[in-house]
C-alpha cells in the first residue's frame, strides 16, 4: 500500500522487561484472557514482538473492518490456521490458494438468503427431529450437559438439512471424535513445539483414531447423501455445486460445511441455554412467538415469522461470538486504524471485546435482548458486530445458521422447561472457539 507514512501512531504495548512478562504469562493462560488482560492494560491496540514475528492486536471496530472489508485483498489467513487444516484440509474456510474465489463463487448460491429460506422448512423438519431426542432426554429424568446436546441437536439439524441424511448411529463417538480433534487443533496452534504428528505420544495416536472416526463418517455421509438427494433439496444443490472435484476435495468441502454448519451454532445455542432461565420475560416472549410456528415456506423469512428468536440469538452472537478471535496476515505493509503494520505481521482481531464495549453497545456485558428494536437499527459500526467475520470471506453459513438456530432455541422454548444446576455466571475459554470453562450442567422438563 506504499510507504508509510509519518502521520502513523505509535503502538502500545509491552516494552523492555515486560515483554519477557509477557510471553511467560502467554504461555500459562488461556488466550482469551490474555488478551482480555491485556486489553484492560493497553487498550484496544496492542503490539507484541516474538522473536522475528510481530503480532498485533486490535479490538476497535474500525480495525476490524479494516482488516476485514477494506483491506481484505492483501490478508490472507496464514500461519495461525495451519493447524485447522491438518481437520479441515483445503476446505473454504482455511484455504489461502487462489483457487479460493472459484470455490466461495460456486457454492454462494445455495447458502444466499433467498435460497436458505426456500430450505428453511427442512431445517424445521430437522428442529422437529431434535426436539424428539431432547423429549426422550428430559423423560430420562438424568441431568442434561446442555453442551453435548446442544452439539448432538446441532449434527442432526446440520446432517438432514443440509446433506438429507440421519446418520444417528455411533452418534456420540462422532460428538466426541469432532470434540477431541478440535481441542487438539487449538492445542497444537496454541503451543507449536510440541511433537509433530508422525511422533506416536498418546495425543498424535488418539487425533489419528479421532480423524479416521471422522472420515469414516464423512465417506458415509457423501456417499449416501449423493445417492439419496432430490434435484432441487439442499443436498443436491450442494454436490451439483461440488461436482467436478476430486474425492480428497470433496471431503474437505464437506467436512468444512458439517463442522461449520454444527460446531459454533452448538456453542451458541450452549451460552443461550445458560442465559435464558434467568430472562423469564425473553422466554415468555419466545413462547408466544413460537406457538403458532409451522413449517416455513414461501416468501416470508424466518427472521419476519420469528423476530424475538432472532434477536435473542443476535445477543447471544454478541456476548459470546463462538469465533472470539481471527487472525490474518498481510501480503504486504499496511496502515491499520493508524497503525503501521508489516507484511507478514500476524494481525489478530477481537470482535468478542469490540461487541461488549459499551461506547458501542450500552447494555456492555449484559444480556439484553431487544426484540422491538432489531440489531440492525442499533449498530453503530459496521465492525462492531462481527460474529461472522466480514467482507469477501465472512461466513459462507451465515443464513442457515441464523435460521437453524431461530427455529432451534424458539422450538426449545416452546416445548421445555429447564434449570441449571449452576446458575452463577460463566468461566469462558477460548479453545479454538469460545466455550464454557465448565460443562452447563442442567435439568430439563417437557411443558
């Protein structure tokens, strides 16, 4: 982008001895607090340097669009996603090659909101299904981990939506294989020294069995899901969309749209189960709105049929966006909200602190859905609500998710009761994506 020039600011951050500090207390903490540590210190920018790689970090909500929107062409997702690809392979979502275009381009139509609504109706038919499995939960009368599911209802919406499938069995040693390899992705990311994965310790062994759990479940699921569709349905949209790829290929493309379509949309789901027993009145109002819901169709989306919902999921998204932070690296030198930034630099960007600063957003760290006033007509920048990320590469499933998880948590409200054990506010971690520090552990009733 040029030189830069002298009219730049100069960045805070740890100097001399405390940068050793630092990195001591980078390498103890969860990385959500560090930074949020960190933050309450410097402020919304924050310069590091580690050994030849400087990192940089911005929570303001003009950084973010930045690196975003404007100065997207010369960002790629870099060294910070290497891990992921080791899960996801060259799927959209870690894929930096050029190639990358012609991927996003050809699978934009079958998640663009017109299309999405057209699916929406077997998305309530997949909401319908869950409630069935949480029905027979409740009637065990054992304590639910609402994490564990929320994941298992998030996997079923996901696999008979999107692929047309139901493949419920060895269910749970899918949930756990998923939730084994992702912790050891972030892990690994987290602490690069630790041993390559051709050394056989106990974790390498044990995220090998997991993966191969997984492709088993992703072959099984190509397979049938192509054998199966109907022209027209969102799984033979998708492999249309697909079609010319190699087998490798095809399984990274899908691989990356399951993960996507139940990984983060289960962590949300998990906060809004933890928050809502607390918010009588948002759960009234959920209530009401969903007891006349039936199958969506036609030209009427579900964010007009399910306002309340979609703004309690909105909330949600804002306290607690499941992809916390982001990571890019510039191709070349940048200013950044002011702030001269070299190639190659790793660039971090926290929507989960710019959607909780209450220059922003007044209700700051409160829960407080606001259903009479849509989040639209209360942003007061375009980055500062960024649980998708934005621009050219914000979240292919943005749509389907909001859809899956309106109807979802509506469904739940309609149907269920439920309590915590533990009602105290959360302990959140970031581990790959953020998430309780401890299981939601509660009691769940059929109304």
């Amino acid at each position: 982008m040029g030189e830069i020039g002298l009219s730049v600011k100069q960045a805070p951050g740890p100097r001399g001895m405390e940068v050793l500090r630092t990195f001591r207390a980078m390498g103890r903490a969860d990385p959500m607090q560090f930074w949020r540590d960190m933050h309450a210190v410097h402020g919304d920018t924050i310069s590091l340097k580690l050994g030849p790689l400087a990192i940089w970090f911005f929570a303001s909500p003009e950084a973010i669009y930045e690196v975003f929107v404007t100065q997207n062409r010369i960002m790629r997702k870099g060294l910070a996603y290497s891990g992921l690809r080791k899960l996801l392979g060259d799927g959209l979502i870690t894929n930096d090659r050029e190639n990358w275009t012609t991927q996003r381009q050809r699978l934009n139509p079958v998640f663009s909101p017109g299309a999405i609504n057209n699916y929406a109706g077997s998305v309530h038919d997949a909401c319908e299904a869950g409630m069935a499995e949480l029905k027979a939960l409740a009637e065990s009368g054992k304590p639910v981990d609402f994490g564990h599911a929320m994941t298992r209802l998030t996997m079923r919406i996901i696999s008979l939506a999107a692929f047309g499938i139901d493949l419920t069995r060895g269910h749970d040693e899918i949930v756990d294989a998923f939730e084994y390899a992702f912790a050891f992705i972030a892990d690994i990311t987290a602490d690069p020294v630790r041993p390559p994965l051709f050394v056989p310790t106990r974790e390498n062994r044990k995220f090998k069995h997991a993966l191969a759990v997984i492709d088993g479940f992703l072959d099984e699921l190509i397979d049938q899901s192509r054998s199966q569709s109907k022209p027209g349905g969102m799984s033979g949209t998708i492999f249309s969309a697909l079609e010319g790829n190699d087998r490798k290929m095809l399984r990274d493309e899908v691989i990356t749209l399951y993960f996507a379509g139940f990984e983060t949309t289960a962590r949300t789901m998990t906060f809004l189960m933890h928050q809502l027993p607390e918010h009588p009145q948002v759960l009234e109002q959920l209530r009401k709105e969903a007891a006349g819901l039936s199958r969506p169709g036609g030209r009427d989306s579900v964010a007009n049929l399910l306002p309340a919902a979609t703004e309690v999921v909105n909330e949600a998204l804002r306290l607690y966006p499941p992809v916390a932070m982001m990571a890019r690296q510039p191709n070349e030198d940048c200013v950044i909200d002011g702030y001269p930034v070299k190639a190659n630099s790793l660039v971090i960007v926290c929507p989960f602190l710019a959607q909780r600063n209450e220059a922003w957003w007044p209700a700051g760290e409160a829960f407080a859905p606001s259903p009479e006033t849509p989040l639209s007509g209360r942003l007061l920048h375009r980055g500062a609500f960024a649980p998708f990320g934005a621009g050219a590469r914000m979240c292919l499933g943005k749509h389907f998710a909001m859809v899956e998880m309106a109807l979802a948590i509506a469904m739940i409200a309609r149907d269920f009761d439920w309590r915590l054990e533990d009602p105290s506010p959360m302990e959140l971690e970031f581990h790959g994506t953020l998430r309780p520090a401890r299981p939601v552990i509660g009691h769940l009733s059929v109304r």
